[in-house]
C-alpha cells in the first residue's frame, strides 16, 4: 500500500477505528498536540501537550478529570455515542487533513455538536509525530466544559432573572445536588464580619410544603384586607396591562406553592423588630437592621443568579412573613432567634429565554455628590 494511503488510513482509525483501539499506539514517543483551548480544569493555560503520557491524561481524559475551581467537572461526551459526518480528508506528503462534523451525546445526557479540522503530520515510521486540532473552542467551551449552564453570559444572567411563576415546571424534580452546587457559589457573597450568620432551609417534603402554601395563601389573604394608608405601597395603580398580568401571575403562583419541587426559606440569626430577647431587643437601629438583612440578601441573591445560569427559576416573596411565626412552627425555627427572608420557590422553568426584566434605567436612580433639592 502507497504511503499516502497509509497516512489516510491512520487518521480513518484514529476517529473511528473500533472502540479497543488504543490510539496512543498511532502516535510516537515524543508526539505533540495543540488545541488551542487552554481550559483543561488540570492544565490552566496550556494549548499543546506533549508525549504519550501527557495526551493520555490530559487530552485523552483517560483519569477522570478534576473538579474546576468553580466545582462543576468537564461534562466529556460519550464516545459511544459518537458521529462524524460530512467527512473531507486531504493529504500530501506528511500531512493528513481531515475536517468533519461530529456530533455525541455528552455524559450529562446533552447534545453535542461541533466542527473539527485536525491537520496530523507523520514521521518516517508512519505515526503522528504532531496534530493541529482546529475546532470550534467556544462551542466546546460552552458545553462541555462550562458544564450545564444554560446561559453563560454574567451579564445576561444579571438582566434576566425575572420572578418566575408561570414558567416553573412543576412536573420536574430538582435534584437536590443542583441546589447545593449553587449554595457553594452563594456562601462567597459578603456578610457581616465573616459570621455568615444565615441558615437555607430547604422543604421538598409535600406534606410541608402542602403547609407552607397554605400559610401563604393565609397571608395574602391577610395582606389584601389590610387597613391601608396614603403610603405609596398601599395606593399602587392595579389597573395596567402590566399590573393585571403580574396579579395573574401571583394568583397562580398561590394556587400551586405546594405543587413547586422546593422551597426555600432563608434565615438570618439575631432579630431586630425587638422581639429578641434580653438586651437584643434594643438592636432595632437601622445599623442593626442593615447588617442582619445585609449579611443575608447578598448570599440569597447570588444563589438565585447562579439558579438561573443552570436554567432553574425562582420568586422572592415575602406575604409569608405576615405570619412569620406559623412558619417558623411549621419547620422548627428558634423565632425569638431567627427572622425569615420570605419563602422562594424553585423549580426548573419552562423554557430558557426571559425578556429582559422592565427597569427603569439607572440614569433616574444615579445622583452625584449631593442629594439636596430632591423632591422624593
Ligand atoms: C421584597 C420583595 C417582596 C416580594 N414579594 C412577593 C410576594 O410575596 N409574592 C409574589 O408573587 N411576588 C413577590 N415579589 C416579586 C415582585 O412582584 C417582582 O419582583 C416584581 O413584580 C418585578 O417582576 P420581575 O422580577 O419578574 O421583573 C417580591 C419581590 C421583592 C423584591
């Protein structure tokens, strides 16, 4: 057989000879590889490896690969599950081009799908003593190795993190492992003096969670015959277009609280409403209140961004603090000790695209150096 034919045939097995081949044994000793990538979570930086060893390890993922500092792992497709198609090979003299389109399902159950131009060199022996791989890095980065984020863009994230009610799936669970990889991420937000002084409680039990709505519903019922005031938040204009769609949005999210896969309750400890007992009662300053809320709310926050970057949704409310103390029966927390964020419910939503939340823009809130004159 020609040389050339030789060197077509290398490459033919090194995507698809079967799946025993070990295709270390195509390469020499001192065979190099770039690709440009720089993101292997065991190599930072680096873009070309180097000796059979080296490949094997790091390209190859023969040792399965380690956590990214974020904790998520590289999500590697399935190699039985692989597919190459329109397939284009050149060569001349030691060179071997072959441009393919592959496609896999990746070990978290995820299409993947990219384009790879690998330009192979050989030695006088006829194995690859270098490999150029051309690929489409962002489409890898994306999914591969940014594991399951449904949207990557931080900005994005930050502008559509809507309150989610209608779009929560209320068919599929949440594992449980999700909402831990999250809180990982959250108990970074700052806090005061480091104290993290919170607690998540978590309730996917259906006879609690059958409760906490109905405590819910409760207080919003509450909360409607209320004895209003002049104040603005008893005087908001319902009669918009907007207003009745978010007042539609909130009766379906009462209605179907206990049917979400989990709520969330956060606490923080030390109370400052001056039901605390003994000298903390006094702490009701507004120093007071900034740090305990302060030391919650960041943390909360970034546990729902980093929710909404793996496609999951959630809405803060706070009707069940009108009957705070229900709550606090129902799952066991010290009252006189712990005061409640609100509850959150969290599901995965229906769909990945939200419109960008109505806000109105930054300019009306900005002031510089001096606040006088305001009319508020
Ligand atoms: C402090 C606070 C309390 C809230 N309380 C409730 C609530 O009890 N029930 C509810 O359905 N939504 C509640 N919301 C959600 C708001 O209605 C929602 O953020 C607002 O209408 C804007 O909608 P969007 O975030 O989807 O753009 C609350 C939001 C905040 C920040």
């Amino acid at each position: 057989m020609d040389r050339q034919q030789q060197l077509r045939d290398a490459v033919g097995a090194f995507f698809e000879g079967p799946r025993d081949l070990d295709r270390l044994t195509l390469m020499s000793d001192d065979v190099e590889w770039w690709n440009g990538l720089g993101k292997f979570p065991a190599a930072p930086g680096k873009t070309v490896f180097v000796g059979k060893d080296e490949i094997g390890r790091l390209v190859l993922g023969r040792a399965p690969s380690p956590r990214q500092p974020n904790g998520r792992r590289v999500d590697r497709y399935d190699l039985a599950t692989m597919k190459c198609e329109d397939v284009r090979v050149i060569s001349e003299g030691d060179f071997v081009f072959r441009q393919h389109n592959y496609s896999a399902t990746t070990m978290g159950g995820r299409d993947y799908e990219n384009v790879y131009g690998f330009l192979f060199r050989f030695d006088a022996d006829g194995l690859i003593d270098r490999i150029w791989e051309h690929w489409g890095t962002l489409q890898a980065w994306e999914t591969l190795f940014q594991g399951p984020l449904a949207v990557t863009d931080f900005d994005l994230v930050l502008q559509t993190t809507p309150s989610v009610r209608k779009r929560l799936d209320l068919k599929r669970p949440v594992e449980r492992s999700v909402i831990e990889e999250c809180m990982n991420l959250a108990v970074h937000a700052p806090n005061g003096s480091n104290q993290q002084p919170y607690r998540f409680l978590f309730v996917d039990d259906h006879k609690r969670k059958q409760e906490l709505a109905d405590i819910y519903r409760g207080a919003m019922s509450d909360f409607i015959g209320r004895a209003r005031t002049e104040s603005p938040e008893d005087n908001i204009d319902r009669s918009g277009s907007q207003a009745q769609r978010i007042a539609e949005s909130v009766a379906y999210l009462a209605d179907h609280m206990q049917d979400v896969p989990v709520l969330c309750i956060p606490i923080v400890a030390g109370r400052t409403d001056g039901n605390a007992p003994g000298d903390q009662a006094e702490r009701t300053s507004v120093f007071w209140q900034a740090g305990r809320w302060g030391s919650v709310v960041p943390a909360l926050w970034s546990f729902m961004l980093a929710l909404r970057s793996r496609g999951l949704g959630t809405a803060w409310t706070t009707l069940t603090l009108i009957r705070e103390q229900e709550v606090a029966e129902v799952l066991g927390i010290p009252y006189e000790k712990f005061m409640q964020v609100g509850m959150f419910p969290i599901a995965h939503t229906i769909g990945l695209d939200f419109q960008i939340t109505p806000r109105r823009p930054a300019t009306e809130f900005i002031r510089w150096n001096d606040y006088r004159g305001e009319e508020i």
